[in-house]
C-alpha cells in the first residue's frame, strides 16, 4: 500500500510540476507563480487568485494510519 502512494504522489508532483510550466514554456511569463491563474503560488505558501486544496492540506487532513486501505 505505501509503495502505491508514493507512485501516486511521484506522479501527481510530475503532473503539477508539468501543468505549472506550461505558461513559462510558452514564455507568457518568467516563472510559475507569476501566471495568474496559477495554482503554483498557492504550492509555494503564497496567497493565489485561485482556492485550492494542496497536498500538502491533503496529507496533513489525513494522518498515518486514519485512512486504512483505502488511500
């Protein structure tokens, strides 16, 4: 079971990391938290346009253990 939510988190860090640099690789903007409409800046505990939940709020909702076998 562990070893399956590090292969999810490993791919959802991937796929954010690929959706925050789309604007930059089109060169609207220089970096991630500078597109407006960015979840980027709220991943770098800054305040954003945009009201997300992160990982990080996930992680910490859902201690070791609470979950049981269903993460």
């Amino acid at each position: 079971m562990e070893q399956f939510v590090v292969q999810y988190v490993c791919y959802y860090l991937q796929d954010l990391g690929y959706i925050h640099n789309n604007p930059v690789k089109r060169g609207y903007v220089d970096k991630a938290i500078h597109w407006r409409y960015s979840s980027a800046r709220n991943y770098m505990e800054q305040y954003g346009l945009l009201n997300i939940c992160t990982l990080r709020q996930v992680w910490h909702a859902f201690p070791r253990g609470s979950v049981g076998t269903r993460l």
